[in-house]
C-alpha cells in the first residue's frame, strides 16, 4: 500500500513539468505553429528561474524571470516562423540548441559551480503545501490517504498545472479567442478573410506556450529541486510532445498522457532491477525508452489516428 | 512583400546572403562572450590560433571536421528529398554498434584494409536500418518523420546504454564500454599528410575516414546530381505532385533517400570508433548528428559548401577546447550557442535579409533582379 502510495505521489510530481510542457505546445500547435523546441524553452525559463530565485530569495521573482525569458525565446520562435515564414522545425532546433549552451555558459560565468546555480531554501523555493485538513484525515482508511499523502503536500505550481487543464480546454472550446486560435491552426485564410489578423492570433498563442513553459522551467528547478542543474530537462520537452501527439492535440487527454508517461518514468526509478514473475528482469532503458515506443505506435496509426491541425507547420502567406 | 522571392545573381544567392546570415550569427555569438565578460576579438584569435596553431591543432581540426562530413550530408540528403532527418544523432550512435561489430568479430585474423570495408558496410547497414522505420511510418502511414526520428534518437541512446552496460561489457569491467580493439582493427593516422607539409602532428588522431569522407562528399554531388535516383529524389523535394504526376514512387524514393541518409549518418561512427577510442564507449557520438543540421544548413546542402561548412565547426570544436584553457568562463558549450544561431540564421531566419539585399540589388541595377522575368514565378 505505502509502495503504491509513493508510486502515485511521485507520478504526479514528474508529471507536472510534462503536463505543462504539453499544454504549452498544445496552444502552439492547435495555433497551426509546430514547436519541438519546448525542450529549450523550459531549459532557458529553469535556469532563469533559478538564477534570479538564487539571486533575489524570492520564488516568485523566479517564476516571472522564468516566464519571461520563456517568452522571449517563444516570441524568437514566433519571429522566425510567423514574421519571416521560416522553418518551424529549424527554428525549434536551433531554440534548442541555444537555450542548451547559453544556460551553460551563463551559469559558469555568474555563479561559477560549474554550470548550477547556488541551491536555493527558505523563500528562494515554493514549498509544499498542506491542504486544510490534511493532518485531521490522515487516519481514514483509503479517502483519507488519498486525500493527505496523494493530493495534499505539493507545491503551488503542482496545482496550478493540473488546474491548467480545465482552463485551457475552457480557453479552447469556450472562448472566442479559443475559436479563432483552433481556425487558425485548421484554416487561417478563412480566419484572414474574417478580418481577424493571422499574425497576432499566432503570436498571442506562441506567447501563451511560452508562459507555460517558464512555469514548467520554474517548476523543474524552483520547486521540484533547488536549483539549476546543467541540461535537467533531459528529453522532458520531447516527452511532452510525444504526449501532445497521443493526447491528439486535446487537454484532457494531454493530461492523461502525461500521467501515463510520468508514471512510466517514476515506476521505472522505483522497479529499478527488480525481477518481475514470469518476465524477469525488465531493463530500466526499456522502461525510459517506453514513452517514446508508445509515441512511434501510435504515430504509426495503430492506436487510432493522430491527425495534427492541418495547418500546422505550414507558414501563412497572404497573397502574392 | 508582395513578391518575397524575386530572383537575385547567383553569387548573391548562393554567396552573399549566406555569409550575411553567418555574420549575423557571429556576431550575436559574440555578444554572449561580451556577456560572460571577455573580449570578443581575443576570444576569436584565440580560437583561430587553437585551430590551426601548430600541426597538431589542424589534425584534431579535420579529425572533428570529419564527423562533420559525415551527419552533414546526412541530413542534406534527406533535404533534398524535403525530409527532415533530426535523426542522425541516433543513426550515428547506431551505426556505432555495427562498427563495434564487425571489429569485436574479427579484429583478430584480419588486417585492418579488411576490416575497414566491412566495417563501412556494417555502420552503414545499422545506421540505415535505423532510418528504415521513421522513413517506412512516413511513406506509408503518413507519421511525421520529424517526430518519429526525434522519438528514434532517444530509443537509439536507451538501446545503446543497454547494450553496452549490460551486453558488450567485458566481464570484470565496471565502464560501460566495449573492451579494446586490436591493432588490427585500428584505422592507421593521416598524420604523414601534414608532415608533408613540415607540421609536427604527434598524436592527433586525424585518421584515413577523413579521406572517406571526402569520397562520400563526391559521390553524394554525383548522386543528386548526376543520376537518375538524384533527379527523381530532386523532384520529389521540390514538389511531390508533380513527382507522383511523373508516375515516381513516394514511398520507394522516401525509403531509400532516408536509407542513404542514415547510411551517411551511421558511418560517422567508423572515425571515432576505429580512428581513435578504439572501442565504443557511452555518447561517442557527443552531438555530432545535431551539428549535421547547421552544417547541412549552411552548406545549403551541397558538398561544395557541406565540407567548408564542416572544417568551420571542426575549427569551432578544436579552437573551443583550446579557447576554454585560456577563458575558463567559455566552455565548450559556447559551440552549441554558435550552432544553435547558425542553425536559426541561416535556417529559420534565412530570408531575413533578402528583401532588403533584393532592394539594394534593384536600386543599383533592376535587371540583375529580374522583376518581369520572376513574375509569377514566387512559389
């Protein structure tokens, strides 16, 4: 029971960075602009989080630093592929690649620990929280376990992330901001011939994934750990992409996907050589292989169809 | 902006605009080195001289710029045919297994000019196979082939780590590698060229997979461009429909262009592997399959500008590791910075300046532009 317990708590906190990743991308790409450079994006908002929590001991000055350089490098994204029409694959790549070195670089030459930055405590973290009552339920059998070691004791970002998903369906389905950003993804001439701009509805949405983003960032290294680690996204924005494809572009299921995938993860960390009756022992790669093995099947079409915004990836010409 | 893409005087295409796009990107990186506090301009001499400072610097110079070749026409294979294979990181770590191989086999009872050809066959025959699934789910159940390579370097890593922890080890050993290759199966140093020219080389381990690399550029130019497999690969790039129009297969010249592709990509393996560690150990591949992409970028995927394009990141790799001995506060991460704004500027970005090179062209001489011959023309 208390294995179990542990296994669920620890999915949800590996999760968190995946689901917001996710819903990142998914305002992007349901925005027709594809971005496979989450990973940089919340590389970048980790360091930036850390550094100026580490400076500053203010968590939240961490979380805005996080947001923000987030959304610059979101709104770099945007430059290259909505303003000049270039390859929104490169342009994620090379987001990628950016983020990786210069966190690097600039964590080496500010605070000199080779590449981490200071460990934070006190007010530089976002502790757990306690939910009201926590403590008085704790004896009830199953309700109350569920209730005081499974959803109480997270951090704020834990919360708002999985409230994040209500919210972004509801921004999506609706608003009408939500409308118009799915017609711009699937259509954008009808949208263009609406009067509506197809270039600021596409930059709006680049800057709502760059805000989750840096909350994904400033989650990793704020609250999760404390402190900035070289390269601690580690695939994690290439899991939640695989998680958007098998989520099929949809939030709710986007945080099914992430639970999967960060079970997946968290069973792996804990099952680590273990032997298993009638398998035997499983190799721990084969477990932090697996999401991405989930994603190729599906990809593949043989679990149901993943169908992307049509048009998604393709940069928006008006008229010649 | 109503006619972006006029047509400017090939110089200028092929020329101009792309080192416009590299100075940007230089200069920007130079911005970052003014940020952590060093001079710019030193930190540049300093890696010009660590590059090409003494024979040995050259040697490690091309050692690094043959890797570069190799994932380099990798990915500008693929582009021609308009795919975009991110996967050469895993195809290369791959192919490393093929290499591993046939040298852990035979490097017992066979020379090395034995070993060598099949051990071309072998990374090129892994690293192929790898790009086999991604390029089959594009051609025939229509998955992205972007995401699925992504998903493919990841399995190729987790694949990799299991084999060599928990297969290839040698008993008794705690790293996770492969034991030593025998002489036999170490491919002999290219030193003598530079000798030639009266350079001290010492170790470096600049071996003859340089010069396969170069065969390989060769032989890329003359199948793009001087084969029939070339002109339909062409063609489906340019435009599919017309292709498929033109009764050429889309899921043959797809499967093969990526098999070629990861072929390419695979044999990068053969110049760490054989030509210096001797045996596979953990990351050999160390970002190589990525810088392929700025390096396929910048050469505009030809071979021409893939080589050039290639020995510049080997000066970057060589000139970097001198560079962080002399500003510790610059790493060798400050590459991945210069190739991730290379990649941006002279990919993503790389019409940035043509509308205003375009108007300084026009305003000088509008034929050279072109403006009645390209109307209609814009894609």
């Amino acid at each position: 029971m208390d294995v179990l317990v542990q296994l669920i708590d620890a999915t949800i906190r590996v999760s968190v960075p995946l689901l917001l990743a996710c819903l990142a991308g998914l305002y992007s790409e349901r925005a027709g602009i594809f971005d496979i450079g989450l990973e940089g994006k919340m590389l970048a908002g980790a360091f930036a989080g850390a550094s100026a929590a580490a400076v500053t001991g203010s968590a939240w000055v961490g979380l805005g630093a996080a947001i923000l350089t987030a959304v610059c490098f979101a709104l770099v994204h945007g430059f290259a592929s909505i303003t000049h029409r270039g390859n929104q694959i490169v342009s994620g790549v090379a987001i990628n690649f950016i983020a990786a070195g210069s966190t690097i670089i600039l964590g080496q030459a500010w605070f000199k620990q080779g590449g981490r930055t200071p460990s934070l405590s006190g007010g530089g973290r976002f502790e757990a929280i306690t939910l009201p009552g926590a403590e008085a339920v704790k004896d009830v059998p199953i309700l109350g376990t569920i209730y005081s070691d499974i959803l109480s004791g997270h951090s704020l970002l834990v919360y708002v992330a999985f409230l994040m998903v209500p919210f972004t369906w509801w921004v999506l389905f609706r608003t009408r901001f939500g409308l118009r950003l799915r017609a711009v993804g699937e259509n954008p001439a009808a949208v263009d011939t609406a009067g509506i701009s197809v270039a600021w509805l596409r930059y709006r949405a680049v800057i709502c994934t760059g805000i989750l983003t840096g909350i994904a960032g400033a989650y990793l290294s704020v609250a999760q750990n404390a402190g900035f680690v070289k390269d601690m996204t580690a695939g994690k924005g290439f899991i939640a992409l695989a998680a958007l494809i098998f989520a099929k572009w949809k939030p709710v299921p986007a945080m099914f996907a992430c639970l999967l995938f960060g079970f997946l993860e968290a069973a792996s960390i804990r099952f680590q050589g273990m032997a298993w009756p009638m398998i035997g022992k499983v190799p721990v790669q084969l477990m932090q292989a697996l999401p991405y093995i989930l994603t190729v099947i599906l990809l593949a079409g043989f679990i149901g169809k993943a169908i992307p915004p049509r048009a998604g990836g393709v940069p928006y010409v008006k008229e010649r | 902006m109503s006619t972006p893409y006029t047509k400017l005087p090939g110089w200028a295409d092929y020329g101009l605009i792309p080192i416009i796009n590299l100075i940007v990107a230089f200069i920007v990186a130079g911005l970052v080195v003014l940020l952590v506090g060093e001079n710019p301009l030193h930190a540049a001499a300093v890696l010009v001289d660590g590059a090409f400072g003494s024979g040995q610097n050259i040697a490690y110079t091309l050692f690094y710029a043959t890797n570069f070749i190799f994932t380099g026409l990798a990915v500008a294979v693929a582009f021609h045919c308009g795919l975009f294979n991110i996967g050469g990181e895993g195809q290369a770590y791959i192919g490393g297994l093929g290499v591993a191989l046939v040298c852990l086999a035979l490097d017992g009872f066979m020379p090395w000019w034995l070993i060598f050809p099949l051990a071309i066959l072998g990374s090129a025959a892994l690293g192929a196979l790898w790009a086999l699934i991604p390029a089959y789910l594009q051609a025939k159940r229509g998955s992205h082939i972007v995401i699925t390579t992504i998903m493919f370097n990841f399995i190729a890593a987790s694949v990799m780590v299991y084999l060599l922890v928990d297969v290839l080890k040698p008993a008794g050993s705690m790293a996770p590698q492969t034991r030593d290759f025998l002489p036999s199966a170490q491919l002999p140093k290219m030193g003598w060229l530079l000798e030639m020219f009266g350079l001290s080389v010492r170790s470096a381990p600049l071996n003859i997979s340089f010069l396969l690399a170069l065969v390989m550029a060769f032989l890329v130019w003359v199948l793009i461009w001087r084969t029939k497999l070339g002109y339909e690969i062409r063609t489906m790039g340019f435009s599919p429909k017309a292709a498929r129009y033109a009764g050429i297969s889309e899921t043959r010249i797809i499967i093969i262009t990526m098999m070629i592709s990861g072929a390419l990509a695979g044999m990068m393996a053969l110049n760490p592997i054989m030509g210096d560690q001797h045996r596979v150990q953990l990351d050999f591949v160390t970002g190589a399959g990525f810088v392929g992409i700025a390096v396929a970028l910048m050469g505009r995927s030809h071979p021409a500008g893939i080589v050039p394009a290639a020995i510049l990141f080997g000066v970057l790799y060589q000139g970097g590791a001198e560079l962080a001995f002399e500003m510790p506060a610059i790493s060798r991460d400050m590459i991945v910075i210069i190739q991730g704004l290379v990649i941006l500027f002279a990919g993503a970005l790389e019409h940035m300046f043509r509308p205003a090179i375009q108007t300084l062209f026009a305003s000088i001489s509008p034929r050279s532009v072109g403006v009645t011959a390209a109307k209609g023309e814009g894609v």
